[in-house]
C-alpha cells in the first residue's frame, strides 16, 4: 500500500535517535519529514531508575502519535514498555541490528585484562550487575549521556571503559571504537536490544501499510519472546533482566531459542535458563521461562527494580 501524503515521523534529537529514524524514513521511498520531539528522558540527567525508568524516552514520542502531530514514531525497542499503549500499533520491527553489549576501553583492554578497580561506567542495572557477577573487582560507575559522552569518558580517562549496545555503536559508524564484543555468555543483552519499534495509530491503515515493508518476521518473533519474558517478570527496563531469542531452523519450522537471565544487583547470585519453541507461540515461549526463573529464585533477585 502506499501513500501521497508527507509521513510526518517523530524522533528524538539525539545523533542515535535521529540517525535511527533516518534509517527507517529512507527505507519507506515515500516523501517524509522529520520531527523532532523532546522527551523526559532526554531533559533530564538524573539515573534513569530515579524518574521512573521504563517509558521515560517514550511517551512523549507516544503522545504526539495520538495529537496527530506526526504518524509515525521510531523507538529503540528495549525503552518501550512492557504493555500496548492504547490507540498505537507497533507496524514494523525492522531486521535487528546485532544486539550483543560491546566494550570499549583504554589502551584497547578487553574486559577479562582490566585490572581489579578499574573504572567501568553504564547507565544499565543489568549490565551493572552481570558486570559484578563475573567477579572482575571492577568498580562499576552509573553513566549518562548520549554515545559520544559516554565514549569521550575513556577517551578523557575519566573511566577506564565503558559498556554499550553494539547496535548504537554501530549504526553512528564508530564500531572501530569497540575494544571488545561481549559473548552473551559473559553478558547477555537487554530485552530488544538492537531492535526498533516504528509505530502509527492504529487504524490508520495507509501508513501501517507503507510500514509493512519493513517488517522483518524473525526480528518481531524474537522480540515478541524476549518482551514476553521480561513482562512475565513483571519488570521493567531498568530490571537486572537480560534475554536473547534466536531463530534456527527446527524438525517442524522455524524454532526460537530463548535464553534468559535474572542477576541480583550486587552480583552475589543469578539464575539463568533456556527454552525453546515455534515461531508462531513467541509469547508462549517468553511466559513460559519467565515461570521457570522465578521457580528458580528470579523474582528474589529483582528487588525494588521490578
């Protein structure tokens, strides 16, 4: 389906946010314009766990969406909550961009050279403690700030490393920055991290139908799994949550392999498991090891960040 009319589409003005949504507004081959939307999270430099966590670079994105102000909005999937928002529809997940955490470093160090003390900064709960659960002695430090303050960081010396999505890394060009890709062994990701949600209102089926070229099934599939498992959790993005479906190939069809993880904040103890399942039962399978992990101590685990 296609569309005369200009796609107004809503973005954040960060360098990620901007060149996020310029990936997806190029893609579509229709006329757009770009616009810009200050969100909460972006006004404010407090802890993300301090004004609310889940939602905070969202919702004003959201509310534009329902004011007619733009039609269509692009997120990083991994801010979006856990519940449909009423009125909006998630179109299209585009094909996924590599979701492992990366390293960046002084003196081109991966994570197992740093040496006990050394300063590693995130603005990630999860990451904060799967950090401290590999026993490293590193002293985790909460950051702010958009990829480039984070990196110019290290590059100041104020911290000796850094841990960030890959995907962010990768699509502002600066991949040759990463001293190291984290294993998801070692670090497994965030729920949707290195997904986009692009959304419109729902019933506006012109422009849903100028999104559904995007849509990639096996990105949506995994995605729907991993966001079913951290809403089965009943947690938010700022949880100590991390979660990574992959698709294979199975005897029947198309399989997910989701792993799934709940690490105490201090590092002192984690559960982590697997499940796997059809394409087509994504939520199910998502449910389904949150259950196991909280049979398995993972509800304990999450505290005051659930």
């Amino acid at each position: 389906m296609t569309t005369t009319r200009t796609l107004r589409i809503g973005t954040r003005a960060s360098a990620l946010a901007r060149t996020q949504t310029d990936l997806v507004a190029r893609a579509l081959g229709v006329p757009f314009e770009i616009v810009p939307v200050v969100t909460e999270g972006d006004r404010s430099s407090a802890a993300i766990t301090e004004f609310g966590g889940t939602g905070v670079f969202v919702s004003a994105l959201r509310t534009a969406l329902l004011a007619d102000e733009i039609d269509i909005a692009v997120h990083s999937f991994k801010d979006l909550p856990t519940a449909p928002a009423d009125g909006i529809t998630v179109a299209a997940v585009p094909t996924r961009e590599d979701p492992r955490d990366a390293l960046v470093a002084r003196d081109r160090l991966v994570l197992g050279e740093l040496p006990p003390g050394s300063r590693v900064g995130t603005g990630s709960p999860r990451r904060a403690a799967q950090l401290r659960a590999l026993g490293l002695g590193l002293d985790v430090v909460p950051v702010r700030g958009n990829v480039d303050t984070r990196l110019g960081k290290v590059t100041s010396g104020e911290l000796d490393a850094v841990v960030i999505a890959l995907a962010g890394v990768r699509r502002l060009g600066r991949e040759d920055e990463v001293t190291e890709v984290l294993d998801p062994i070692q670090m497994l990701p965030a729920p949707a991290q290195g997904a986009l949600a692009v959304e419109c209102r729902t019933g506006d089926s012109a422009v849903a139908g100028v999104l559904a070229v995007l849509d990639d099934t096996d990105s949506r599939a995994a995605v729907t799994a991993e966001r079913a498992l951290l809403a089965a959790l009943e947690a938010g993005c700022t949880a100590p949550v991390g979660a990574l479906a992959e698709i294979a190939e199975g005897d029947s069809g198309p399989e997910i392999f989701l792993r799934g993880s709940v690490t105490a904040v201090d590092g002192s103890d984690a559960v982590r498991l697997s499940a796997t399942g059809p394409t087509n039962d994504a939520e199910g399978v998502g449910r389904r090891l949150a259950a196991e992990l909280i049979a398995n101590g993972a509800d304990t685990m999450m505290g005051s960040t659930a």
